[in-house]
C-alpha cells in the first residue's frame, strides 16, 4: 500500500496562502525619467500609462504552475512511501548441544530393545537421537563425541540434516576407548562462548564413568553454571559395573542438579525414547519471529516533477518578457508610418 511518512507535514500546504495574506506586499521604488514628449512616446509604443503605483499580478499559467509546484514540494517532504507485504523471519532463541559418549563400552550388545531384542547400546542411542533432533526444528544443534577426549562433529547449525547425518555415522571408539565426562562438558563451555542465544542446553549421554577428564566433571559443572548452561545429564550404562563401564549415577546426578537440569536412567528402548519425549517437553521450543514491512521511498518521483515544473516556469517567463520586448519596436515602427 501507499503511505505518507511525515504526513503532518502536509499542513504546510496552505503557507503560501497565510502569507500572502499575512504579510504586507511587496514595495520597491525606482527612479524615473521625466520626459516632455511622454505622451507621444506611449501613444507611439501603444502603451496606456497608469497612474501612482504598479501592481503585478500574475497570469493564470503562473498561478498553476506556482500552485502545482508548492504542493509537489510538500509532498515530498512527507516522504511518500510504498510498503510491500511484510516479511517475517523465525530467530531461534536456544542453542542445543548434543554430547554422545562414544567409548568402546557403546558397542556392548546389552541393551533391550524394541519387541524385546537386544542390541548394541550406540544403535538404540542413534535412533532415538535422531528422532530427538528432528523435533527440534526450531533450535540450533551442535554434536560433540567424546571418548579419551572430546571432539566437536557439528557446530551450532539449522542444518538438522547434517547433524542426523552425523549421528547416524558415528562409531563406539572412534573417539578413543575411554570416557572424558568433564572435558566433554569443558569443550560444550568453549562453543557455547560464541553463543549469542539466551537459552543455552547441554544434554549429556554416557554409559560410564569419567576415566580420562583432565577437567573434574564438577569443575566443569560449576563453570557451566557460571555461564548459565543448563545440563541434562542421560546415563543408560550399568550400575552395577565396575571400572570402565560403571556408570556413576551419583556424579551425573550432582552436574544435572548444579546446573538446574534432570538426570534420566534409560534402561531400554522405551525408556530412552520416554527420556528424550520429556527432555522435550522440558525445553519448548524458543522462538523470536522479526517482522518488517519493506519501504520503497516515493519522494524522488513529485521532487523531481516540482523541479521540472520550475524550469518551465522559468523558461515560459522569459519567452513572455522576449515577446514583449518586441512587441515595443513593431509598434513604434507602426505608429510611424501612420504619422
């Protein structure tokens, strides 16, 4: 649609008009030539001579132009615009980082699966990881594997697809054959330092204990807090283990808690699809739509229009003044050969 931007600069249409009733007009005063054969000259040029002041008054050409042109220049000045449909753009407000222990012990075929068939614990890990990032359409992902050290596989990104792609290629010792719960959670601090969202979520994934941090996990968990990340902490290792594959329930119960997240024992499956159903149930998605309306400036189009009517203006006056100024010598050249 069209709009003004300043339309109450439109007042200003009538200010010619106030002043010309306001204020008094216009004298000058000239210094004149008495001649004794005045008579003869106005008769001669077919001039009628007038008597005390001269008042010029405009043509009605003038007055279109002079009318047309003043309300051009207001126009302008209140800026017409068009506006185009307005456009909208979805900002997400979290940022979500994955952190998948990818220790050799992930590759153990214990884990109960669906119609109660068991399989290697990273498969069951991938599909349920999977199906998690493709609810999140509204946040931005990363992925991290950890094993003797953690490793950054996808930064912060939109691109979901990569990052299922990702998930869906990782492999049990890839990252080394132990655990480094703490410098996982060390290396999510670092990436989420070039986080500009308000909302920052660690969901944290292992099936063991830490065995090769140079960061304690609850070092790690405090600065975490510090930096306002909140940690979900996932464990579906064995209790009851021990050495490399126990799985230290309390520890990663004291990060969730320190840093106002939830700890969740998947012990199959359906269990672990129940804990990522709730992990995002917990986390809503976090919007901000922007909206603007695009505005293509008009005010070029009647300044334009006003300056083309005073160059004509200009033009048209002085043709008129040339055409008088001849007319004077064919009528004195008439008037003689009369006489």
């Amino acid at each position: 649609m069209y709009q003004l931007d300043l339309p109450w600069l439109l007042i200003l249409l009538p200010l010619p008009l106030l002043v010309w009733w306001g204020l008094p007009p216009h004298r000058e005063e000239s210094a004149s030539v008495r001649l004794p054969f005045f008579r003869e000259v106005t008769e001669a040029s077919g001039i009628a001579p007038g008597t005390g002041s001269l008042v010029r008054r405009r043509s009605l050409i003038q007055m279109i132009f002079v009318v047309v042109g003043w309300s051009l220049l207001v126009l302008a000045l209140a800026r017409p615009q068009y506006v185009e449909p307005p456009l909208e753009k979805t900002e997400p407000q979290r940022d979500l980082m994955l952190s998948m222990d990818l220790s050799q012990s992930m590759d153990t075929k214990d884990f109960p699966g669906v119609g109660g068939q068991v399989e290697t614990r990273i498969a069951a890990v991938r599909r349920v990881v999977a199906d998690f990032v493709a609810k999140r359409s509204g946040d931005r992902i990363g992925l991290i594997a950890f094993g003797d050290a953690p490793y950054p596989l996808v930064p912060f990104t939109m691109d979901h697809r990569t990052v299922q792609a990702m998930i869906s290629g990782t492999v049990p010792g890839m990252a080394g054959p132990r655990t480094a719960l703490g410098d996982s959670i060390g290396l999510s601090i670092k990436m989420f330092d070039k986080s500009a969202a308000p909302d920052k979520v660690l969901i944290l994934l292992t099936d063991g204990n830490d065995t090769a941090s140079k960061m304690p996990p609850d070092k790690a968990a405090d600065i975490a807090k510090q930096k306002g990340i909140t940690i979900h902490a996932v464990g579906i290792g064995d209790e009851k283990a021990t050495g490399e594959n126990h799985l230290d329930t309390k520890n990663l119960q004291a990060i969730a808690d320190k840093t106002g997240g939830r700890f969740f024992l998947g012990n199959d499956q359906k269990g672990l699809a129940d804990i990522y159903a709730t992990l995002d149930s917990i986390t809503p998605a976090n919007q901000k739509v922007l909206s603007w309306r695009p505005r293509i400036e008009l005010y070029p189009y009647p300044l334009g229009a006003a300056v083309v009517l005073a160059i004509l203006f200009i033009i048209i006056n002085r043709f008129a003044a040339n055409m008088r100024l001849q007319s004077v010598p064919s009528r004195q050249a008439t008037a003689e050969a009369t006489t």
